[in-house]
C-alpha cells in the first residue's frame, strides 16, 4: 500500500513539473517576438491557403519584399489553410526562417519590416491528387512579385534586447496584373491555353512566345527562315534583350540590347527568327521542357503545341535542320535535353553551361554515392558541400544554406527556386501528390530508390549511353557544349563526365563540340554574333539542297 501511495506520488509530481514547464514555454512564446500577419476583406474576400511571410531589412532603399534572395534580408515563413479576412497568422520563433532558422536568433535594433501573403490555388490534377500551389500569373513564378499576392507597407520597428514585442502587419495592397508589352515592328508575342497542361493541372495552363523577326521579313513575304529556339528563364523581353531605341541611361541592359539591334538590323546578321518561349509551371518559372509526372507534359506539349503554333503563324522553314536549339543555364539543359528526347525533329544544339547532365555531380553531390546533399564525409572529417563560389574558388554558398533558403520560402517543394524544380522535374510523384524528393531539406539525408528514378529518366549522360546504339544516328553533329572551367555553381564537373562518355562514342562518333573556358564562370560560352553565324554555317551544311537558301538575300 506504501508502494502504491509512493508511486502514485511521484507521477503526480512528475505531471506538476511537466505542467509548470509547458506554462512557462506557452508564456515565453506569447511574450516573446512575434509577427501578426493579417489582410482584410477589401484586398481579398475569400479566405486564402498558402503561405505567410514576415521580411525584416536594415535599409528601404527597395521594399523587404524585393530584398530576398540567397545573400539577402532574413525573412521568416509559414503555411496557412482557410486563413479567413481579419485573422491572424502568427509567426514567431517556432517558424523557420533564412538566414536565420528562427527569429530568437535576430539580434535586437532597428529593422524596416513587411507582411506578405503568397495566395496558393488548388489544382486538381488528372491523376487524382489534390495540391495547393502558386499558380503562375505570367510574371514567372516569382510570389514576392506575383499579381494578386497580398503585402503591407513596410514600418520601421525596434526590437527591444527584451524581445517582448508583437507587431501587426495588415497586407492591404494587391500586386497589379503583368502589362505585357505591346508588339512592334520587329518583336511579335503568342500566348495561348494549353489543352494537354490544362487538361494535366485541373486548371488553364497556358504557353507563349517571343518572336523576333529578321530583317527584310516584310519585305519578302515568300521567304521562308531558320528558327533559333532560345531556351532559358521566364521573361517577356525580346531575344537578346532587342531593343531599337537607343537607351537615355547608362542601363547596361539597355545598352547591351541596343547593342545587338543594331547587328540585327546589319547585313553581317543572319537571316533567321529568334524565338524565346514561356512555360511557366507551378514549380518554377520555366518546366525545363520536359514530361514530368510532378509537372506534367511540358516537352510534349512544346513540341505538339508551342512549336506548331510558332510555325503557323510565322514564315519558318518546318524541316529538323533548320531548326537550331540554343541557351545557357536552364536554357543549356533544356536545349540540350531537347535535342536528345527529341533527336530527330531539331537540327542542332548550343548548349551553354547546362545545369547537372551527369548527376555524379549534381553541381557538388553525387546523388548515387553520397548519403547527404549537405556534407561531405571521409572517415571522422565531415566537411559541408559546397554550392556556388567565385572566380578564385572560394565557396559563396553551401548546399544547405542554399536549401534551407527553399525550405523558409516554401514547403513541398513550392519555393518556386532551383533546387525545388530540380526535385519536382526529375523526381517521382510522393503519395500525397507532391514531389517525393531526393533529400530531406532539413537533414539533408538522400534517398536512394529516389536518386535512381532519377538516374533512369533524367541523367543526361545515363540516357546518352544506353541509348546510343539506338538513337546516335540523330545526334551526330549536333551536340554543341561550353562552359566555363570555373562555373560558378561547379557545372563543369558533369559536363566533363558526359564529354568522356561522348569522345568514346563509335557507329557514329557524335561529331560534335565540348569547349571548356579557362578560368571562366557561369555562364561562358560564345557571345551572340558568334553563335548566330554558327547556326547559319551548320543550316547551309545541313540543308538538303544548299543551292535553295533566299533567305540569304
């Protein structure tokens, strides 16, 4: 009975003290340093799923908001459903953040700080899953720009060394709708629904394109041209950044396309079409233009959809030669997956610094050997991977840092950035409909049944070699690659991996070129003058009768 009354003592005392301590961190949260984040009826009458943000900066030079990115301001985020107009979100030091995982960790002073609200919508796609996802406003899925996402104006706060402080901040403005520019002379624009995306997403998923035309294409309403399909980012600018005024600034952008007008509209141009697509997808602001179970059909939608209706409403020459790929970044993965999964309907690829094609390095992690994306272990050293660095190879940014900063702007892979779409382009489909991704974004431990999916469907270099009996026929002469030997995002390792495979490649040779600049960063490769006439050499090369060329006028 002593026993029993003793034991029964003690789990009472035991509950006490785990009581007392849940109060006292109850009381320190609500005491604390946190965030209200509201929007009323007036801005947005329905109540919004998606996610909250609190951004703090030292300066207002520009707008919190437009301060994120991976060397920016610390800003702090968290999801919310059903969040009705006149509730409050509340964000404090339980919500992750970057570049500090928690607002414990901001020191006190003065800050200029903003609300945001990123307004998600449900898709409900053709294969039965239900997501909650940005959709694309034609601004390039970038939310912290996107029309129709809500933000207050920005307050200039102290945060006492006591830290007990609660601010409210009312998101009553509305991001305006994208005014595209209007067509002109030389610069025409498409944009349309998509059936094949729409009918994937639930929801209207729609394509365009930017279509520069050559000079004398007025005046000679027969000839047919060349195309150069510039892949790349999301942007509504024309190919190049063509621009006919002379700029009334130093705006190097500016002058660097009036720069290139001016060749264009020269007889040492070619006679061609540029065109630019957009593509925009939930995840990201470009699909890298390929079929993805997380994205959907992009690549069959470009080539069945997008293309055909480029080619319809313009004068271009409908044959696989005189259609030539080019771009750098996305857009030199995207040229040259496109050449490759399509190797029979494109002429030709300019590939500049392409992001992973060989995923032993995807950029400083081999997916297939490494059991974390975010160190690097040998024997009892554990060292971090790196992600970017400079010129003299001093690293800017590790992987974790790069991927904690995915993780503070959204959850299941709907940050909208680099990584992210990585993950939903080349990954499988997880089981509550979004991505099933290569790591966990917080450990960084790799799953290995996913790193092989993506060896089976995306690695460049892996599909080239068991492939190439079958499909180098296609391919030879068409292969184009440059990168700088000092990438700054390491892109050169993988692209040194697919080079060996090619040089090794017999019955056919793939004919091609592999060029490394020395000492160069993301993105080198040749400039546009170069590329152009490079293209219009290989068209007369490949032409079936090179006797038949008017748009050579």
């Amino acid at each position: 009975m002593f026993v029993k009354f003793k034991y029964r003592s003690q789990s009472v005392f035991v509950l006490v003290v785990l009581l007392v301590f849940v109060s006292a961190c109850v009381q320190k949260t609500e005491k604390d340093l946190r965030f209200e984040i509201t929007f009323p009826e007036s801005v947005h009458p329905d109540s919004i799923t998606g996610r909250v943000y609190v951004i703090l900066a030292e300066t207002k030079n520009r707008e919190p908001r437009l301060q994120i990115h991976a060397y920016g301001v610390p800003f702090f985020g968290k999801d919310i459903d059903c969040l009705s107009p006149g509730a409050s979100a509340v964000i404090d030091q339980r919500d992750f953040g970057y570049p500090l995982e928690s607002l414990s960790h901001l020191p006190h002073g003065d800050y200029y700080v903003q609300g945001f609200v990123n307004v998600y919508t449900k898709f409900e796609r053709s294969d039965g899953h239900v997501l909650w996802m940005h959709n694309d406003q034609w601004e390039g899925q970038r939310w912290n720009r996107s029309p129709g996402n809500l933000y207050s104006e920005v307050k200039k706060i102290t945060i006492p060394p006591s830290r007990h402080n609660s601010i409210r901040l009312n998101c009553d403005q509305k991001i305006p709708p994208v005014q595209v520019p209007p067509d002109t002379k030389w610069v025409k624009r498409l944009k349309f629904q998509s059936k094949m995306l729409t009918e994937f997403w639930g929801k209207p998923v729609y394509l365009g394109a930017t279509v520069l035309l050559p000079k004398g294409y007025d005046e000679h309403p027969d000839v047919h041209y060349p195309v150069n399909y510039i892949q790349g980012h999301f942007s509504l600018r024309p190919p190049h950044g063509f621009q006919a005024e002379e700029p009334h600034s130093d705006n190097r952008w500016a002058g660097w396309g009036h720069e290139f007008y001016k060749f264009w509209v020269s007889d040492d141009s070619p006679r061609m079409l540029l065109v630019t697509f957009q593509h925009p997808c939930p995840y990201y602001d470009d699909s890298y233009g390929v079929n993805s179970p997380n994205t959907g059909p992009y690549g069959d939608a470009i080539i069945q959809e997008l293309i055909p209706m480029v080619e319809q409403n313009f004068r271009i020459i409908q044959k696989p030669y005189a259609r030539i790929l080019s771009g750098g970044s996305t857009g030199g993965w995207i040229s040259l997956a496109l050449q490759i999964f399509y190797p029979e309907f494109f002429g030709g690829t300019w590939s500049l610094c392409p992001d992973p094609v060989d995923f032993r390095y995807f950029q400083c992690i081999n997916i297939y050997k490494d059991e974390n994306a975010y160190t690097k272990r040998r024997g009892w050293i554990q060292v971090p991977t790196p992600s970017d660095r400079s010129l003299d190879g001093i690293v800017r940014l590790t992987s974790r840092q790069r991927n904690h900063m995915e993780l503070a702007m959204g959850t299941r892979c709907r940050s909208g950035e680099q990584i992210d779409i990585f993950q939903a382009v080349f990954g499988p489909i997880g089981e509550d409909g979004y991505v099933k991704p290569l790591f966990d974004k917080r450990s960084g431990d790799i799953d290995p049944k996913v790193a092989q999916y993506w060896r089976e469907h995306y690695d460049l270099r892996h599909y080239l070699e068991r492939n190439w009996e079958r499909m180098g026929q296609d391919l030879e002469g068409k292969i184009h690659i440059y990168v700088g030997d000092m990438d700054t995002y390491y892109l050169n390792n993988a692209v040194k991996l697919l080079e060996r495979f090619l040089e090794r490649t017999t019955d056919p040779y793939y004919n091609g070129v592999v060029e490394y600049g020395d000492g160069r960063p993301h993105c080198w490769g040749p400039d546009r003058k170069e590329l152009l006439k490079s293209f219009q050499e290989h068209i007369l090369n490949n032409a079936p009768d090179s006797g038949d060329v008017p748009w050579l006028y």
